[in-house]
C-alpha cells in the first residue's frame, strides 16, 4: 500500500462555509476512489513566500493518504487543477 501526502493551498476570500464544503468534497474525492484518510492537518492561514494571483495569504490544509493505486490521487489532481479556489497543491508519495 502506497502513502501519499497532499498539500493544497485555498485562496483567503474563501468563506468558512465554503472552505468546509471544499475540504468535504476532496475527502469524498479520495474516499470513494479508494483511498483511506490517514491523518487531516488543517494548518491555517498563512503569509506567502510570494504572491500567487494577485494573494499574499491562503489557507494551508494536509492530508496523509493510503492507497493500493494512484486513481485517487489523480482524481484528487484533476479537481484540485479545475477549482479555482485553490491556488496549489503538491501530492508527494512517502516511500516506507
């Protein structure tokens, strides 16, 4: 089984409700595509190194992720590249 860590970046106008409702969704995302939730970081807004679209802050949020195969995780890239609420996101597999 595959460990991977994802690490995204959501836009600070982004309401709470919403920041719920988007965090609800990549966690659907990876569960019903086979993946276990190992841990979930919610590590808060933060100033940036530099300005991405025009933001100087973003919400910083991890997840550890176990998987047999990587359909979860790519799943995961390809919502995270068509939101455009969140500004990046890195997937990082963990060798053991």
């Amino acid at each position: 089984m595959n460990q991977y860590e994802i690490m995204y970046l959501v836009k600070p106008t982004v309401g709470e409700e919403d920041l719920k409702k988007l965090n609800d969704n990549l966690q659907k995302s990876l569960t019903s595509n086979g993946a276990k939730i190992v841990d979930f970081k919610e590590l808060g807004q933060k100033e940036l190194a530099y300005e991405i679209n025009h933001f100087r802050s973003g919400y910083y949020f991890l997840f550890v992720v176990e998987a047999n195969d990587d359909k979860a995780v790519k799943e995961f890239d390809r919502l995270a590249r068509i939101n455009s609420d969140i500004l990046r996101h890195l997937v990082t597999r963990i060798d053991k």
